[in-house]
C-alpha cells in the first residue's frame, strides 16, 4: 500500500537545536525544547529553516502484507536534498541495534514503495538509545553500516546527537 510520506511532514521551527522525545507509549514521537523531558534525541539543525519532521511510528498506518502493523521507525526528518531515518531506543543490552536496524530497514522499504522516484541524494538513518546516553556505543558495528549502505543507499549512525543534515 502507498502511503505519501510528505503529507505527514511538518515544519521545524528555526532553532540552534532541538530534541525529539519518544515516551514510549502508543503515542507518536514529537519535538520538544532540550530539556523538556528525558527521554530526548539532540538533533543539531544550526538554526535552518529548511528542516521538517515526520512522527512515522503510531502516525503512519504502514502494513505487512497480512494487514498487521509493521514494525517502523519512529521519525523522519528531510531537507530538499536529504532524507533522515531515525529510531528511539530505551534498552539496555546489545539487542537493540539489531531491532533498531530492522525497523529503520523497514520504513525505508514502505518509503521507497510509496515514493520510488524520490529525489533526496543523501540518506541517513541514527540508531539511538537514551538509556545509554553516557556510553553510547563506541563498539564496531562496520559490518552492518556497510550492508545497510549497499542495501538501502543509506548511511547508517548509532548516536543520541543527530548532525546537521545537508
């Protein structure tokens, strides 16, 4: 099922930074202020006005081909020229990369779907866990960057700060 993705996005206001917060219920992932709460992911966006955001997860209505939810990621952000996946962990343990990837994987297969001839040049994708915001993963995961790389013409980032997009 297509789905357009762009109707879903909305403008990010003008801001140094901002966070997106994932409280974990059934409720969608939103912006908020840094600080607002702790369940939070920095994204640097150096005060552009040219930044949108997509809630993804418990907004978009994404199904497997037996008409039950997919499992997707919570966020989206894009510029003209980029496009950002991004998926919310709070676990602890080394599992969540993995899930987080599979979700990430998934979003990017409906998108990809619902907009084949899509025009953004640079995709990325960040795989956070604030419960391990003090040590967040200094461990090799070159292996899956590079699948994912080949595989889905994604750059694959396992980091709670989100950079600057193009």
């Amino acid at each position: 099922m297509q789905v357009n993705f762009y109707s879903y996005a909305e403008a990010v206001p003008t801001q140094k930074e901002f966070a997106i917060c994932d409280d974990h219920d059934q409720s969608p992932v939103r912006m908020e202020h840094i600080g607002d709460s702790e369940h939070q992911v920095i994204v640097i966006s150096n005060n552009r006005t040219d930044y949108s955001f997509i809630a993804v997860d418990h907004n978009i209505s994404l199904k497997k081909d037996d008409g039950s939810d997919d499992k997707v990621c919570d966020a989206m952000l894009l510029t003209d020229k980029s496009l950002c996946f991004i998926e919310i962990k709070c676990w602890r343990g080394g599992t969540w990369v993995k899930k987080a990837a599979a979700q990430v994987a998934c979003t990017i297969k409906h998108f990809n779907n619902s907009h084949p001839n899509d025009k953004h040049k640079i995709r990325d994708a960040y795989l956070c866990n604030w419960k391990q915001r003090k040590k967040l993963l200094n461990e090799s995961k070159n292996e899956l960057k590079s699948n994912f790389l080949k595989e889905y013409k994604t750059h694959l980032y396992i980091s709670n700060v989100i950079q600057e997009l193009v």
